[in-house]
C-alpha cells in the first residue's frame, strides 16, 4: 500500500504536501484532492484552461451593455442582507462611483464580503455589464483592492487573469492566489527531462520557464510556446514508453511460429458458407504474416460493425489450431462471449476443433471440466469473459488472444492479457530462457473505429489493420434527427414498416426512471410503446439486469420473428444479428456519443432491405444539433469517430478516461496531431540512437519516464 505524500520524506520543494502550503490547511488540501493536487509539484501542474484579458480600465460613463469590463471607483456605499453561514441566502449590495458616473455591484453568497468591504476603499472590478435602476451593474465581479494613496496613474494596467479547473467550495481565484504563493519556489526545483539539444532543435522553452508562463502570462500570444511545449513533453514521454515497450517485447518475448499452408487455407475457407471480402483477405494477409514469426503479433483489427471481424479472428485461430496450439477469445460481456461462441459453433459444426464456453456463469462442475481440459491441451478453442484471466486458468499451449472491444477492459487488465502465456509456461521450456520470455500472439477488435492520433497513444503499442469494405449485401442506414415536432411522423413510418412485415428496436438509455435524471425508461416505456405508439405489435422487453436466460429467451424471441419490436437498453450494442430488422429508434440520442449511436444503427441494415434508424432528441443545444448532424451525414466510423475525439475527447470515445494512461495535462490529441507525429519520431530516433536510456544524457528522461508510467501501466516496462 503506498503511502501518502505527508507520510513520504521530503526531496525536494516540489514533494512539499500541498496542506503545508500557507492559506491552505486539511480543509483545502482535501478540496484540492478532488482536483488531483496532493503535492507542490502536482499544485504547479494544475494548470489554467482558460485566460480572462481584464484589459485597462474604463470609465463608468462610457460602459458598454452586456459586455466585460474592467472599473476602478471608490465604494460610496454598502448594504448587507440576509445571514450567516453556507446553507443560509444573502446578498450584498455596493455603489462605487469614478467622478464619471455610479455603479451598483451585488455579491450574492459571499457572506466573507461583508468584513472587507467598507466605504471609501478604492476598488478594481471586473465583470459583464448589466443594468439596475438606470445604472450599470456588477453582479459577483473579481474584486482587487487599491492603495487610495498610491498615484492613480499606477492603477491603469491591463491584466491577463488565470482560470483554473475548480470546485464548488474552492475556487478559481483562491486557486490562482496559492498557485502564485509558491510558483517562484516551486521553478527553481524543476529539473530539464529534454534533452538541450532536442529542446534547441523543436524551438522549446525550458520546462520551468513553460510553467511560469502558463501561470503568470504577460500576453496570451506567450501562453501558446508554453504550451506546446509541455505538450509536447506529454507526448514524447508516452512515445517513448511505447517505442521502449515494443523494443523490449522484440528483443526478449518469443512466440510459437504458427505458418500457414495452402491446405490449412482450403480447409479454414471451406467452413464459412461465404467468400471473404477484399479487406477480410487483405487483413488476414497481414496477421498471417505475423503469426508464422517468432516475435509475438500485437495487432489492432478495427472496423465498422457487421464488417466481418469475427470471422478474420476465427481464421486466425484456426490457423493457431492447425498448428497444434490453443487460442483464446476474450469478450468484455457475457453476451458478447455467448455470441462469438455460438457464432463459432455454427461455422464448427462437425469439425473436430474442441471448443468450450467460460463465463461467470458456468456450472462449477463444467467449469473445472472446462479447467481440466484446457490444462491438459484437450481444449483447441476457449471463448470467455474475464473469468479467462483467473489464475486457475492455464493453458498447455496458448498460441494466441483475440481480444474483443479491448479498450473496455482497461490497462491493468490488459497486461495480464499480453502475459496470459507467461503463467502457462512449463519450467524448463526450451523456447524460454533467462533472457527471454514466452507470449502468445494478440489480436485486439474494435467495432469502434479509432482516430490515428488515439490510436498511436491508447494503442501505440499495436500494429493497426482496418476491414474497410462491408460485406456483400449490407445496406447502408439512413439516418434521420426527429424532433417533437415531426416524432408523430416519425412513429407512423415505423407502424408501416412493421406492417410489412419488418421488425424494430426502441432504444432507451435507462432501465428505470431515474429521480435525477429526467429521461425515459425501457421498463416503464414497454407499456406506452406496446399501447400508444405502435398499438398491435408484439413487443418485448430487453435490458442488462436481466438473467442470462431471460435474455436469451427474449432474444430468440425477436431473430424468429414472434416479436416485431424490441425495447431495449443499448445491451443491444453487441450480441445480436437480426437481418429483418430494419428500423431503430433512439431515444434521448443526444444523450450518446456519436461512436456509441453509430455501433447501435450497426443492428439495423444486417440484411437486403433499406434501413433507417431514428435519433429523437428532446432538447438539444447547438453543439448536440451538430453532432447528431454528422451521423446524419455519413456512415463513415472513421470520419464519427474523429468527430467524437474532437467534441468530447478520447475518454468518452472509448468508454472510460485514458484506460490507466496518465490524462494528459496539456497535450490535446485533436489539436497537437502535428506535434504527435513529431513526438513519434523524436521517440523512435532517441530509442534508436540509445534503446535503454542509459547516456548520461538521457538520465533525467529515464527518471521522468519511471516516474510517470512506473504506477499507471503496468505492461510497460522502461529499459
């Protein structure tokens, strides 16, 4: 268990805990907790979002309505009302005047106003204009006290005022003022981790130099190098650890060579009832090529739902199986898992591949059947959940890990993942030595189509293949934005589709109503849609707390047809393949990312007939309108994906925030795109020219990145 940063000895002023820090205390240092500051290296960090650029002053008379300013006066008159106390309401009311005119200023809740504000100060504000009673308005402006004897003309200045990323009991003003406490303290500790020669070659500032300039800029034209620098310090170090990552694995980690013949191909295609499609075999050309090597294969496999993934891993593992080593699938849900195996039954059927399902769900007794099987190398094929990653799982001879919607499993998980050979292997091995370590080969899917720049970060350390080509058959969805005013419409198109004979989904994005969340429910709304909206029909239910036969039932229901609509929350994301089904409707669609809208429409458009899928949206602001309006346009994944990255960033484009990577602080993946590729290659020459990081040059680096990733990912392994 790691200690504290109080209990930790101190090294140096940066290491100082953030509560000793004067204006701050146990009550403050916990506020700032929440916000990821523990210590003064942490506290410098925290870096601004944004600039306010109080300009120069103005005078009274010449205020302009609706618009910031910045006045300096002299407080004519104060009146407090209400109590004391955070729970308890209170306004305090001021007038200041400028010899050109009088203000009126309100704080509201600000009862620690009432003790400093007096008649006869001299005060500088800023804040929107309004109006109160013919004069201009103040409410809860930033407030700076003058020394009345100072000469006035010392009082004419523009200022550029940090804003930081706060709380409700801290804000950030109180923020900046314990910043400004400690910066100067603070950038005499900051050690150089770049090299001088890397920083005079990129054009870069210091570091301690950068983090004075984002706390205490003169003009927001110096916050920009400042930036970029210490963004691209974040990406270089991330590079670095990859790059050192998959150098490590070449040098050391050895994988069974799994060749493929012409008569392993012939009997491998003979089982699908299909011909691959152009993209399929390009994709398997490239892990075919992989798995005959030595080197474990790492391999990103992305693309579109219904664009035959499944069947490029099942090539894959029939490969592994040919050459006499086990294969292991791994999907993140139970019903994904009981999908991709009875996929695997169907096209198995007859063959003499051993195949055995493992979920949380499985009998104790199958299981240790399942267990002892594995062991003792009578298992070709297991499909599982995370009950795969227990430690009385072992394989005799584990050739490779195909990895379903990885990025949903997060880091820690995925290095027991790469590692899941290295508990199976025997002592003795004559493959594994003291210098070298014995992995399978891994293959990750997604149906979620990942932007370059993510990719060469969440999943720098992989190969990419792309299946950019949809199955023969496979009809594009048109989709549509529906509002209140066209939603009867709407409904009636679904009435006659499902009077043709077709089937729908209704999607809601809860399973019941929610008191603080005002939005509709599958279970409760079952009933309306069965009643109300689309009277007549046979409809069923379908959510994520049901039972595994609960669902199954219901689910075989609706692919034979005794059900024509399903409602259901998004568990229809994966595990169900219903041609006939050809309408969606999406309820409350602005509340999904475009990535998680576009893997639900993948259920429709599964078979030979025009599909559509509805985004309903109750209340929508321009930026959901705008984002709605891309899926609208296009059945590009790509194109939506980078669209998510762009409007809410590459944590809620894959489900969970940075998946254990340290969140970059600065660095902005849609903006520094550039400066990432840079990044990349200045990562790649520096492990090249030095592939441990040992140059004397190169220590402060080597100690940057150990303190960085040595505690967030565990799989990467620094020199």
């Amino acid at each position: 268990m790691s200690s504290s940063p109080i209990d930790r000895p101190i090294q140096s002023p940066l290491d100082k805990p953030v509560q000793f820090v004067s204006g701050v205390g146990p009550y403050r240092a916990r506020l700032l907790g929440e916000l990821g500051v523990q210590t003064v290296g942490d506290l410098i960090q925290h870096f601004p979002f944004r600039y306010e650029d109080q300009g120069p002053p103005q005078r009274i008379d010449t205020l302009r309505l609706d618009e910031p300013a910045t006045i300096i006066g002299v407080v004519d008159q104060v009146r407090w009302q209400g109590g004391f106390g955070r729970q308890v309401k209170s306004t305090l009311r001021a007038t200041i005047s400028d010899g050109t005119g009088r203000a009126r200023i309100t704080w509201f809740n600000a009862p620690h106003m009432r003790q400093r504000l007096e008649r006869g100060q001299v005060v500088r504000l800023y804040g929107k204009i309004g109006v109160e009673n013919d004069l201009a308005h103040m409410a809860n402006p930033r407030i700076e006290w003058l020394d009345p004897k100072a000469d006035p003309a010392s009082w004419h200045f523009g200022r550029l005022v940090p804003v930081y990323r706060a709380t409700a009991n801290l804000t950030s003003a109180q923020i900046a003022r314990i910043v400004d406490h400690v910066l100067d303290e603070a950038v005499t500790a900051i050690e150089e981790p770049l090299p001088a020669e890397l920083c005079r070659q990129r054009g870069l500032p210091p570091r301690a130099e950068a983090i004075r300039m984002l706390h205490r800029p003169t003009s927001l034209e110096e916050t920009e190098p400042a930036r970029r620098r210490l963004a691209y310090e974040e990406l270089l170090l991330m590079q670095l650890a990859i790059s050192l990552q998959r150098r490590w694995s070449a040098a050391r980690a050895r994988a069974p060579e799994l060749p493929l013949t012409e008569k392993i191909d012939q009997r491998i295609r003979l089982r699908f009832p299909f011909s691959l499609t152009a993209a399929q075999n390009r994709v398997i050309r490239q892990i075919v090529a992989d798995l005959a090597r030595s080197r474990p294969m790492a391999r990103l496999l992305q693309g579109d739902v219904g664009s035959g993934k499944t069947v490029v891993a099942l090539y894959a593992a029939l490969v592994t199986v040919a050459n006499r080593h086990q294969c292991a699938i791994l999907a993140p849900t139970e019903v994904l898992a009981s999908q991709h195996y009875a996929n695997i039954e169907k096209y198995l059927a007859g063959s003499r591949v051993r195949r055995g399902l493992l979920t949380g769900r499985t009998t104790k007794a199958e299981r240790q059947r399942l267990l002892a099987a594995t062991a003792a190398g009578e298992i070709d094929l297991l499909v599982g959940t995370q009950a795969l990653l227990e430690r009385t799982v072992r394989f005799a001879s584990l050739g490779l890990v195909v990895v379903d919607e990885q990025h949903k499993f997060g880091v820690a998980q995925r290095a027991t993942l790469k590692g899941i050979g290295l508990k199976n292997s025997e002592a003795g091995d004559s493959v594994t030595d003291s210098r070298t370590s014995r992995e399978p080969h891994y293959l990750v899917m997604t149906a979620t189509p990942i932007p370059r720049t993510l990719s060469m970060t969440v999943f720098g350390d992989l190969d990419v293949s792309s299946i950019d080509e949809l199955p023969p058959g496979r009809q594009p969805v048109l989709t549509r934005l529906v509002d209140a005013r066209s939603e009867a419409q709407a409904w009636l198109a679904v009435r006659r589709r499902i009077a043709e004979g077709e089937q729908a989904y209704i999607v809601y994005p809860l399973v019941e109503e929610s008191d603080s969340l005002d939005l509709k429910a599958a279970t409760v709304e079952m009933g309306h849609v069965a009643h109300d909206l689309l009277p007549g029909t046979r409809v069923g239910l379908l959510h994520g707390r049901m039972n595994k036969q609960e669902k199954q039932a219901v689910m075989k229901s609706f692919a034979a047809h005794r059900l024509d609509v399903l409602v259901s929350t998004t568990v229809i994301e994966v595990g169900i393949d219903v041609p006939n089904a050809t309408v969606m409707v999406v309820q409350h669609a602005e509340r999904y990312g475009l990535s998680a809208l576009h893997q639900l429409r993948g259920r429709v458009g599964r078979g030979h007939k025009p599909s559509i899928c509805l985004l309903m949206a109750d209340r929508m602001g321009d930026l959901a309108r705008k984002r709605l309006k891309v899926l609208c346009g296009t059945n590009d994944g790509f194109r939506i994906a980078e669209e998510d990255l762009r409007l809410r960033g590459p944590g809620e484009l894959l489900g969970t925030r940075q998946h254990g990577f340290p969140e970059f602080r600065v660095a902005n993946l849609v903006e520094d795109a550039e400066l990432l590729l840079r990044a990349r290659d200045d990562a790649a020459e520096l492990v090249r020219q030095d592939p441990r990081l040992t140059r004397p040059i190169h220590q402060p680096l080597r100690a940057e990145l150990r303190r960085r990733f040595r505690d967030k990912v565990a799989f990467m392994q620094v020199g």
